[in-house]
C-alpha cells in the first residue's frame, strides 16, 4: 500500500462514516511508518480516549474538516452524542446506536429534544462540517504522479486530446462530476425504492448496487485527479503536466 492509497482510504472512510481509522486498522496493515509519514507532513493526527462503546482507544484523524474523536472529548465520558449527529449529518439510516438503543433517522426527526441539540451542535461545527465535505483525493506520494489506470483514463478524456490548460480542463470536468453526482442521486433513490419490496425487485436492487458501486468508484476516481491536477501549474497544458 502507497502513501496516497492509505491517505485516500482514510478520506473514503471519513466521507463515508465521518470517522478517523481506527488504530488496531493499522496494526493489521503494518503501516505505522506511512502513518508517521502522514502525521509528519501535517495531514493526520493522532487521537487518544478510552470510551467503552468505541473499539479502539487510538484514532488517525484527518487535520481538516470536522472531528468527531476530538468533538467526543467534550463531552461527557462516554457519550455518543457527536457521533449521533455526525451519522445524522451524513444521512446515515442508523443514527444512534449505543448498547440497546437504536434510534433510526427517521426516528431523531421526529425527536424533538434530539433535533433542538443536533441544532447547537450543527451551528457550533458549521464551518468545519463545509470543509469536511469538500475534502477532495489527493495524490501524497513523492514522485507526484498519477496511477498508470488513472492516467490511462486522463488521456481518452477530449479535454486531454485537445491539450487545454489544467485551469480548462478542472472546469470542463466541473460538468461531469455534477452529472456524476446527480446520477448517483437519482439511483440511490431508485434502490431505496426497490428496496421496500425486495422479493419482488431482488434483480432491480442487485443492478442498482452493482450501478451504484461503478459510479462511486468513478466519482472518486475523478476526485482524486481533480486534486492531483490542483497541484500543477495551471496555466499549464495537459499533457505536458500530467506525463
């Protein structure tokens, strides 16, 4: 594993759950060297508490954007709270889940004292929730380059063949994420439709997750060049930036 695979999987999991990596993750991997790399360079830090209902005491969280390990330490010991409300922000389907207690999303709109304190809490981390949420894949590694499939992608791209400059091309690619990001809207939709029925939609729901899984993978993918492409000059022409 690279140094940007790590970093990139780290944001996935915080895009996903608004959660760090969890320390024993990384004993597994044996990566603690990249870890310290990360920390070093000022793009993860590292979390300590001991609360019974987390799996681990150590986190690896990233140094933008709203952090719910260290949010945690505000409040009681213990509490769940800002864990409640990041899976609420995040439209998680589970947004309490703690011993006995589950609280689905449904159930904490209806919740009138949950949705008062969710409020504060919202406020309170406003700005720190926006920039999490434009938290983009970056490209870490010392040689600076894109992976071989990735650039492969790059160059069947007509912004690519007509050699723009980087500025040009982030904004023609501006129009494809936002289709990419409407598609996967509309099938989310779609699946959770399906999914109230799913004897008689059990096909529908398989197409609409494997549909689902290919544009994710794509839309992160695109993410990740985006960010790499920030890096250079961006008056730049593209093939001369990128090769």
């Amino acid at each position: 594993m690279t140094k940007s695979e790590l970093y990139n999987k780290i944001i996935d999991i915080y895009k996903k759950s608004g959660q760090g990596l969890a320390g024993f993750v990384i004993d597994k991997l044996n990566s603690h060297n990249l870890i310290d790399q990360l920390i070093d360079e000022g793009l993860l830090k590292k979390v300590v508490h001991t609360y019974s209902h987390l799996p681990t005491d150590t986190w690896f969280c990233l140094t933008k954007g709203y952090c719910v390990e260290e949010d945690s330490l505000n409040y009681g010991k213990n509490s769940t709270f800002p864990y409640s409300c990041i899976r609420f922000y995040l439209g998680h389907e589970i947004v309490v889940e703690f011993g006995n207690t589950k609280m689905s999303l449904q159930d904490c709109i209806k919740d009138v004292t949950f949705i008062d304190k969710y409020y504060e809490w919202l406020k309170k981390n406003e700005s720190k929730l926006k920039e999490m949420s434009g938290i983009q894949y970056m490209n870490v590694d010392e040689d600076n380059r894109l992976p071989k499939y990735m650039l492969e992608y790059v160059k069947t791209r007509e912004w690519y063949e007509k050699n723009l400059t980087i500025a040009k091309c982030l904004s023609e690619m501006k129009e494809r994420d936002d289709l990419n990001e409407e598609e996967l809207d509309l099938h989310t939709q779609l699946l959770n439709l399906y999914k109230k029925d799913r004897l008689i939609y059990k096909d529908k729901i398989a197409e609409e997750e494997a549909t689902l899984i290919e544009l994710k993978k794509e839309i992160n993918m695109r993410s990740f060049i985006r960010g790499f492409l920030l890096t250079r000059k961006q008056e730049g022409k593209i093939q001369d930036e990128v090769l």
